[in-house]
C-alpha cells in the first residue's frame, strides 16, 4: 500500500481547495483529472514521462524520477499561481 503524505498548509481549511486547484490546473495542461481522485493524475503524468509509478510500492523508483512527476505537477501549479497572482496585481493597479 502506498504511504500518504500528510500535507501541513500554511492557511488551516484549505485542503480541498488546492486539491481543486490541483484538478483544474492539470486539466488545462491537457491531463485526465478525476476531480474526486486529483492526486492520481501523477499515474497519467508518470506515464507521460516514461516513469513506471504503481499504486503501491514503489520503492525501486529513483529520487529523480519521482521529482520529475511532482515537478511536473508542482510546476504547473506554481506558474498557475504566478499568472493569477500578477493577473491580481495589474487589475489592482487600474484607476
């Protein structure tokens, strides 16, 4: 079975919306998200990049290879977050 991670935010009550936010970011980047299920788009990602992540153990898969999924997915999230961020700021800076 595979270990869970759990996740400390910095903003208590956020859980289920990043998980939202995770689910619509990587259905704009093209990926078949389950809304309920947005962690398992690593599977699809995973694949995409030719790693062989299973649910379950995966203990034989490299450092590297496991920070190429979640940087696929972080990353995106990131530079989701940087485009609404700067979108927040110009809209601010209007008359």
């Amino acid at each position: 079975m595979m270990a869970t991670r759990k996740r400390k935010y910095a903003v208590p009550g956020v859980e289920q919306s990043m998980q939202t936010f995770k689910a619509n970011v990587m259905k704009r980047e093209g990926y078949d998200v389950d809304p309920n299920r947005p962690d398992d788009v690593k599977y699809e990602v995973a694949k995409e990049l030719g790693v062989p992540l299973q649910p379950g153990n995966n203990g034989s898969l490299t450092t590297e290879s496991a920070g190429h999924i979640g940087g696929r997915i972080g990353g995106s999230m990131v530079r989701e977050m940087v485009r609404l961020a700067q979108e927040h700021i110009a809209n601010k800076e209007q008359p």
